[in-house]
C-alpha cells in the first residue's frame, strides 16, 4: 500500500467523522431547542391567567360566592372587596369561574375579575399556582425530553421535580 492511499483513506475516515459529529451535534442541538420550545410554550400559555391572579393593579377584585357548578365552569355572585377603593362598584350575580378543579356550591372564593368581562380568576397563591398548571405540565414534558434526547438524568429529575411540586401544591392550595 502506498502512503498515498493511506492518506486518502484517512481523510475520507476523518470526513466521515467529523459528520456523525455533526449530526450528533444537530440531534443534541435539535432536542435542547425542543425542551426550551416546550418550557417557553408552558409558560405563554399560563401567562393570559396568571397575570390577572397576581397582579392586583387596576383589576375589579372581591369575593365569589359559588352559586351553581358543572364540569367546566362555576357561577356566583361577586361582591367587590371594600379596600379595593371601588365602594360604589355594583355587585354582579352571574360570574363565571373556570372550574379547572372541583370545587362546590357555597364556597367562597377571593378573586379579580377580567377587564372588560364577568370572568373570574383567583387571586394570590392558590391563583397563580392555579395559573401557571399549563407551565408545569410543560416542566414534565421537558424532563422526558432532557433525559432522553439530552442524556441529562439530573436535569431531568430537577425538572421534572419542580413540576410535580407545582401540581402538588396547587392541589393543596386549591
């Protein structure tokens, strides 16, 4: 064998490798960008709720009374809290509360209300953990994909740990 044919073969050897290279690479880059489009998803979808359930400026806030549930939602009488500094605002009878959790006729809820609509959010931290169950259910989701397509096990459990204590605290919250 001549050293010619042997140089050549080893470039073809190292061209051939610097390609799995580079698809191992895309993989890994193609896996960590799909767990940050999952993470962020979660967290664009909690943020339409979760704004309104901490953010106290300027929202209608008070007390629902649960007048009547079914699956999907309750609806009550909202009496506006007095140190919101609206005495004069109206109490309303038909708010609606998205009923994501059970929850029973009777009870009586502090929440604010939607700009503009007779929809009902909860407020404080049983809100915004309430608010914010799509982004944890995108931290589970992202924990299979870090440990599977990444081979990141402990970044995984630490996800996937956050997550479920954010469903287990807002079940207890709730």
């Amino acid at each position: 064998m001549s050293p010619r044919t042997t140089a050549k073969r080893g470039r073809f050897r190292r061209a051939g490798e610097s390609a799995v290279g580079m698809l191992l690479l895309a993989r890994l880059a193609a896996m960590a960008l799909l767990a940050l489009l999952l993470v962020a998803a979660g967290a664009w979808a909690s943020w339409d709720t979760a704004r309104h359930a901490l953010r106290g400026d300027g929202l209608e806030q008070g007390t629902l009374t649960l007048r009547s549930c079914d699956a999907d939602a309750c609806t009550g009488t909202f009496r506006p809290s007095e140190d919101a500094g609206r005495g004069d605002a109206p109490v309303r009878q038909n708010v609606t509360l998205e009923q994501s959790i059970g929850r029973g006729e009777g009870d009586t809820l502090h929440v604010a209300l939607r700009p503009g609509t007779d929809e009902a959010v909860r407020t404080g931290v049983a809100g915004a953990l309430q608010a914010s169950l799509p982004l944890a259910g995108a931290l589970l989701l992202a924990a299979v994909v870090v440990a599977g397509g990444l081979r990141m096990f402990r970044t995984a459990w630490s996800l996937a740990g956050l997550g479920l204590a954010m469903i287990g605290t807002t079940f207890l919250l709730w």
